[in-house]
C-alpha cells in the first residue's frame, strides 16, 4: 500500500486511537488508528509501521507552572468527604458553609444537600465541615509551593510529575 507517513505516536496518554503521524515531507498532524484515508495511518501499519508511545510534549517553565496552578485549583475546588458526607468546596460552597459555621450556634441545625445526600446538621457540624474545608485548601497550597518549588529546580519537569504530586 502506499502511503505518506515517515512515523506515527499516540496523541494522548492512554488514547489507543488519536494519532499523531508524520509526514515524509516533515510536517505532523492528528488522525485516528483507522483513518483509511489514502496515504494514511491505515496504509502506514499495513506496511508494517507501528504507532510509537506517547511523548509527553517539552514544556517550559511558565507552562507547567500554569499547569501546577490549575491543578491545584482542580483539587481544591474537587470536594472533600467528612464523616461520609460529600461535601463540595467550589467557591460557592465554601462561601455558604462558612456563613453557616459563622452564623449558627452550635446546637442550631439546618438543612444541608451535597450531590444525593440531604442531612440536618448543627452548626458545630457546618463549623467541622468549614475547617475541613479550610485545611484541605492550605493543604492544596502547601503542594503547589512544592510543586512550583520543584519546577524552579528542574525536578519536575512534566505534567504527569505535577498530577503525580502527593495532592490532598
């Protein structure tokens, strides 16, 4: 079969089907394990080519940086669980369990729903909930500072060592 492809690798970590190729002039594009358009992947493997690993792309500093910053924010902003309840901590939620947990007496309750869960809580609960949530964000920015720490020193050196990073 004839085909255009001088070399191929996956696009994606764990994708098994977009494809990054190579054309025999150089340049590169996206296709999928079974593209059969002519000249492509499909040919390429007919002949024996194989589809090499993914390689994660070189970043600079700045972007994995950036990249720590979101990660961190994913995390924080992910939810914890106390006492088996699944307890939100978007910004929103944040906002309203530490006007619960500032604004309620210990003994007072009020009606809390996380996801499928409804519960009648007290505000020494809401009170447990907001210092959970305040130590998970802490604990969020005590691994970016590593993390960045890290960066800075060429320690880390890809986005897979940052999602690697003990986050809470």
């Amino acid at each position: 079969m004839m085909h255009n492809i001088a070399s191929a690798r996956f696009a994606n970590p764990g994708d098994s089907q977009a494809v990054i190729a190579t054309h025999t002039n150089g340049s590169e594009f996206q296709t999928s394990v079974d593209s059969d358009v002519e000249g492509g992947i499909v040919a390429f493997l007919a002949d024996g080519g194989t589809v090499g690993a993914y390689v994660e792309p070189i970043r600079s500093k700045d972007e994995l940086l950036l990249y720590a910053a979101d990660k961190r924010w994913q995390v924080e902003t992910g939810g914890i669980t106390v006492a088996g309840i699944a307890i939100p901590t978007d910004d929103r939620a944040k906002l309203l369990i530490n006007g619960a947990s500032l604004g309620m007496a210990d003994t007072d309750t009020a009606m809390f729903v996380s996801g499928t869960t409804a519960a009648e809580l007290t505000g020494a609960q809401f009170t447990a909930f907001n210092s959970a949530i305040i130590a998970h964000v802490q604990a969020c920015f005590a691994v970016q500072s590593v993390v960045m720490a890290d960066i800075e020193s060429d320690t880390i050196t890809t986005t897979a060592e940052i999602d690697a990073a003990d986050w809470p």
